[in-house]
C-alpha cells in the first residue's frame, strides 16, 4: 500500500465527494439555503428512485437483502453497546452518555456511504449499500428515538415511523417488478434513471449544507471515543461480521465501507428533539466527516476500488 496507490484512491473516490459536499458548506454557509427543504427533495423523490434503480438494475434476491438487513442490525447494535459500555467506564453522565450513543450508533450511510461506495465499486455494489442504508433508517426511527427519548416515547409512534421511509417503498416496489419480471416502458424507466444519476450529487451537496450548521463542544472526551467508534472499530467490527457472515465479494466492498462511515448528520435531529447534548453530537458529526478520508483511503484500496 504505497503512496501513489493511496492518492489515486483519493483522488478518484473521496476528492469528488469532498468537493461535491465543500459546494454544499460554501452554499449552506453564505447563502442560506434551507437544508430542510433540499433534504426533502433527496428524501421522498431522488432517494426512492435511486433504490429502485440500483435494485432493478443489479437484481439482488431476496436472502441476499435479508442477510444485509441482518448484518446491519446487528453491527449497528454492536456499535451502540460498545458506546453505552464506553461511556460507562469514562463515567458520563446520562445526557453525554446518550449522546454518545446516539452518533456512535448511526453512520451516514446515505448521503455519504451511497455514493462512496458507487464511485468505487460501481452501481451493482451501491445496491448492497442501499439495503445497508434503509435498515439503519429503519432501526434511526425505531430504536434510535426510543433509546434518545428514554421510553419518553409512544412506542407506537416510533414504530409507525417505518412507514415513513420513502426509500423502504422503492424497495418493495423495486423487488415486486424484480420478482414479476415486469418491463418499465421507456419513458418511466428514463425519468428513474434521470433521477436516480440526481440523486448522489443532490446528497452530497445536502451533507455540506447539513455540515455548515454544525456547533461545538467542549466535551473532548465523548467526541474522541464517538469518533473512535464510527472510524476505527466500525470498519474493524464491520471486516469480521462480513467473514461471520460469509458474503460474496461485491456484498463485501459495498457493506465495509458503510460500517466505516462519520456519524450521521440526521443524528442531530434526535439530539435537538430530546434532552441530549446535542452539541457533542453535532462536533462528532463534524469530526469524525472530516477525519474520514485518512481512515476510507486506506480501507477502499484494501478492499481493491478502481484507481
């Protein structure tokens, strides 16, 4: 793994979405553009479409997106006690330890995990990530608001909240027109793709303009170990339930990285809704973006990304 090795994986894999997301910050930060509104517009119309083409362009089978969704849930929960016992040991009190938590817990598998992982392993691997990335929204809108409201929460809000998810119904859809064998007519397979190739830029700019909102914190320590958690043992937890689990080589390239991803910019929505620190939140939001190509760098060219 040498230099030049190194800077072509950059070069062609992490630069553009750094440039692509720094366009967004510059946009969110002088401009004042509402993130709300662009978020929307990647949420119920670019991200639905995205999944549908990813998923009826590849044709995964249904025990491949379960054994996705499995491993999934069950890295992000790991995540999520790894943090709870960390924070138990540096003694936090409950607010930072909730906080902590909730950005160790959910990475930005969307705006960013997506397209990383379709500049570097191509749209087939990118369909593995999408699965990746509904279930962390789902388990976000289940056990995510639960464990930030403290059982505050009408459970049957949280959990009606799945059907919220507009890119889960591109999914279904995607699988129904997979398993029918149906032929979309031209003029709405054309309008899908259109959309769909939209989808990745308007993401990423969306996670500049998120970024450009960010606050600090004075709480060095829970942003060290949250950092910690999503850029260091993530991928290393990730590498080992890939093997446990024993999928193929393009599941492979596509699921690594979206366990190695920064915290997710939609975790400071939990932290702002609830009585959490979401300032800690934010800063390992911030953080762990900005530190995450010395640690993606090398894992893509491990996993053999086109230079």
């Amino acid at each position: 793994m040498n230099f030049n090795t190194l800077a072509a994986t950059f070069s062609n894999n992490l630069l553009p979405i750094m440039l692509i997301a720094a366009a967004g910050f510059l946009l969110g930060k002088y401009l004042s553009v509402e993130a709300r509104t662009v978020g929307r517009l990647s949420m119920y119309i670019f991200m639905p479409a995205l999944a549908f083409n990813l998923l009826t362009t590849s044709r995964l089978n249904a025990g491949e997106i379960a054994t996705t969704m499995l491993l999934a849930s069950v890295m992000i929960v790991t995540i999520a006690l790894l943090a709870w016992l960390a924070a138990r040991l540096m003694r936090f009190e409950r607010r930072a330890t909730l906080s902590l938590v909730i950005a160790a817990m959910f990475a930005n598998n969307g705006n960013y995990g997506i397209p990383l992982v379709t500049f570097a392993f191509g749209p087939s691997a990118a369909a593995f990530a999408g699965i990746y990335f509904v279930t962390s929204s789902i388990l976000f809108n289940t056990l995510g608001v639960v464990i930030a409201s403290l059982g505050s929460l009408n459970l049957r809000q949280a959990l009606l909240g799945i059907f919220k998810i507009p890119m889960l119904y591109g999914i279904l859809l995607a699988l129904l027109v997979n398993n029918l064998q149906v032929s979309l007519p031209v003029g709405v397979e054309n309008a899908v793709n259109y959309l769909a190739a939209g989808a990745l830029p308007l993401m990423l700019v969306l996670l500049g303009i998120e970024l450009s909102r960010v606050q600090w914190s004075k709480n060095l320590p829970a942003i060290g170990v949250g950092t910690g958690l999503r850029l260091v043992i993530g991928p290393a937890l990730g590498l080992a339930l890939v093997a446990l689990f024993g999928l193929p080589d393009l599941a492979r390239q596509a699921i690594i990285p979206q366990t190695a991803m920064p915290s997710a910019v939609a975790n400071t929505v939990l932290a702002s809704e609830f009585d959490i620190d979401s300032s800690v939140v934010t800063a390992t939001v911030f953080i762990s973006t900005l530190l995450s190509p010395l640690t993606l760098t090398p894992l893509l060219v491990l996993l053999g990304s086109g230079q």
